[in-house]
C-alpha cells in the first residue's frame, strides 16, 4: 500500500488540498501574532506569548465534552463551514486594528480567546470528518496525510510571514490568513456529498457525556496515550516560545531568522509525518519510542551553540514530535468506536491542547528567569517522562519480562510470563 494511498480517493484529494491552502494562511499568521506579541506589543516578553497560547488553546479544556458531543450528533460538513467562516472573521478583525495601529496586547488576548472557544468546537469534528472521507483502514493514512499537510505549511507559512511582517507589518499577514480560510470553505461546499461515509450518529438522550468519560476510562490504554499526550503537549510543544526566544533573546536574530527556524523544524515534521504514513497499523512503540526521542532532540537543541546548528537540530525534534502526535492520534481514532468518536477525539485534544495553559506560561518563566534554553530542557525532561512513563505501564499491564537468549542473533528477547514473545499492541 502506497504512502499516498488516501489521495486516490476523490474527496479526501480536494479536502487534503483545501487544507493546505488554509494551513499555509493558519501559519502566517501564528508567525506573525507570535512576533507581533514577543516584539511588538511587549519589551521580547516570552510570558506574555505563553499567556497568549493558554489563552487560545485553554478552551479546549472548558468546551471539549459539549464539542465533542455536537462532533458526534450533528452534520460535521454544515458544523465546519460555520466555524471556517467565524475564523476569518476574527482573522480581519484583529488585522484591522493591527494594520490601523490601534491594536494592544489585550486586544490580541482577547482574540486568542475567542479563537480557542472557536477552534475546540473545529477540532473533533475535523478529526471525525476525515473518517467520512476515507474507509476505516485508510484512517491512519489519511490522519498522517493531514499531518503532512499542516507541516508542509509550516514550512512555507512561517519564511512568508517573516518576510511580509517586515515588509508590509504583521496586519496584513492576518488578513491574507483569512482569505486563505475560503479554500476550505469552497471544499465543504463542492465536495461529494454522495460520496461521503454514512456514520452512525450518537442517539439523543441524557448522560452521553459521562458515557465518553466513561469508555475512556475503561481503555486503559487509551488512557496512557492521553497522559504521554499531556506530559509532552504541556510542557515540550510550546515550541512559539522557544524559537522565539532562542532567535531573539540567545542568537540576536529578528523576525526573518525565526520564520526560517519555524520553517526549518518543520522539514522534519513532515518526514515524521510522512514516515507515519507508511504504516499500516499505528502502534503504541512508535508512540514511546517518538516520546524519547523527541526529549533527546529537544536536548540537544538547548545544547546548539550557533544559531545554524540550532537550526538543524529542529529537524529531529519536528520529526519525533509529529511521529508521536500522529501515531497518538490514528491510534486513538482506529481503535475508539465510530459512535464514540467524537466525544473521544474531543478529549483527546482538550488533554493535549488544554494543558498549554499550564505549560506555556511556565515555560515562559522560566526561559524570562533562567534563559531560553533552560525552556529547552524542560521540553527534553517532558519527553523522557512521558516515555518511562508509557513503557513502565506496558511492561506491566501485558506482564513483559526480559530474556537472556544464547542464540547468536539476538542476545535478549522480551517475553510475557508464558514464555512467548511480546507482540506490540
């Protein structure tokens, strides 16, 4: 099977290309509102962008059970144009008063915010929505896909608001954001409709929320997915505030070199992305194994004494970090029942998104108290803990233990108390 399998389908093709049109635009103007923040509105103030990040993903911990519902109960397509078209809205508002001259930090605050309560709503259902595109076992294709998609404009989306923000101001990035905004919405209003997968729906009644607290907490396994999720999304994701931070703050660098940074991470998320593609089956390994991977990388970019070389070690700390985001969420999704969905992927992204609020102001902290690259270590250690923490849970819930083995290609081989070898869930 072909690493771009799911984009022989027809509507997931035009969906696929919609969304990259529109994530080009969504990292033009994350770029700009990060620089507009750390550079503009403030004295290169990083609490104040971890201020702005909780105040845009926070939502996702106060909305996510009712979005997660309405994902499950109502026509995601109508759902999705409604919040595409709120987006751009706010997009043009806030560039207004940036290009104007009339925006201040707590105007930027408050768009964060409405953004977030706008964005938890668009999260599950788009997640779902994939699942009417694509059959059940192109699922994880289609999901790494759209990790490709959304990093395949990082790389393009950051260099071009770098060079417009210093060419034209940042005002201007967000209303080209909210042009880009109707590419999606011309695909949910063209697309097949015929063509898309019939799901079942959550029936009405009482009590449909506990029941999605409920199946989760009934999933161990799912459960240990979240709290990798929340260890690493909390305290290593914050990565506006450490290339931010890094280019100004340690390297003396403006807002062209921490487009080009963001872009740069971005080439190995994409290969991480992609790599994910490739497989059939998305497998709790490659969950812990990325998590360890990505502390390592994060460790050596607090490590990086030039600018360049930090740079390059962004590629690693990409790849892992989109190897485990995208792994995480096509096993979520392949392994949670198509009614249960929604409710699921909703609280998925309320623990992976919702912990920023918690995370980025203290790792703005402490890069404000200790420098950047102490925020760095703190990724690395949230890295390594996550991954200890997935494979101790392993170890013992499938009762593994290590064996000395005299055959000549393989020293040690890992077993479960029956004495056969362990097979990845």
């Amino acid at each position: 099977m072909g690493m771009f399998r799911s984009l022989h389908i027809h509507n997931y093709r035009v969906w696929f290309f919609g969304a990259l049109v529109s994530n080009i635009g969504t990292w033009m103007q994350r770029t700009a509102q990060d620089w507009l923040v750390y550079d503009i509105l403030t004295d290169q103030d990083a609490a104040a962008m971890g201020i702005v990040m909780a105040l845009q993903l926070g939502p996702q911990l106060l909305v996510a059970p009712w979005a997660g519902l309405i994902a499950d109960s109502v026509d995601r397509r109508k759902l999705l144009i409604l919040t595409q078209l709120s987006m751009a809205a706010l997009g043009v508002g806030l560039g207004l008063m940036v290009v104007l001259g009339v925006a201040e930090l707590w105007h930027v605050y408050a768009f964060a915010l409405a953004l977030g309560f706008v964005s938890a709503v668009d999260a599950p259902a788009r997640q779902t929505f994939v699942s009417e595109l694509v059959r059940d076992d192109y699922l994880p294709n289609a999901v790494a896909l759209n990790s490709a998609s959304f990093n395949g404009a990082r790389m393009v989306g950051p260099a071009v608001a770098g060079l417009l923000t210093v060419a034209v101001g940042a005002g201007w990035v967000f209303m080209i954001n909210a042009l880009t905004f109707g590419a999606m919405i011309f695909v949910l209003m063209t697309i097949r409709r015929s063509e898309l997968r019939v799901l079942e729906k959550s029936p009405p009644g009482k009590g449909r929320i506990r029941e999605g607290f409920r199946y989760v907490r009934n999933r161990p396994d799912l459960m240990m997915v979240m709290l990798a999720i929340f260890i690493v999304g909390t305290f290593g994701l914050n990565f506006a505030v450490y290339i931010a931070a890094m280019a100004r703050t340690e390297f003396n660098s403006g807002a062209g070199v921490f487009g080009v940074l963001s872009s740069v991470m971005a080439v190995g998320s994409v290969a991480g992305a992609l790599l994910s593609a490739r497989r059939s089956k998305p497998r709790l390994r490659y969950i812990y194994g990325a998590a360890a991977a990505f502390g390592v990388a994060c460790g050596a970019a607090a490590l990086a004494p030039t600018v360049w070389l930090f740079g390059i070690t962004l590629v690693p700390v990409g790849l892992f970090a989109l190897t485990l985001m995208t792994s995480a969420n096509a096993y979520v999704q392949t392994t949670t029942e198509q009614v249960m969905r929604g409710r699921v992927m909703a609280l998925y992204f309320a623990i992976f998104l919702g912990g920023t609020p918690i995370g980025a102001p203290i790792v703005g902290l402490v890069s404000n108290a200790f420098g950047p690259r102490w925020s760095l270590a703190v990724a690395a250690a949230a890295g390594i803990i996550a991954a200890l923490a997935g494979m101790i849970w392993a170890w013992r819930a499938h009762h593994l233990r290590l064996r000395y083995d005299p055959a000549p290609r393989r020293r040690f081989r890992i077993e479960t108390d029956f004495g056969k070898p362990a097979t990845d869930p």
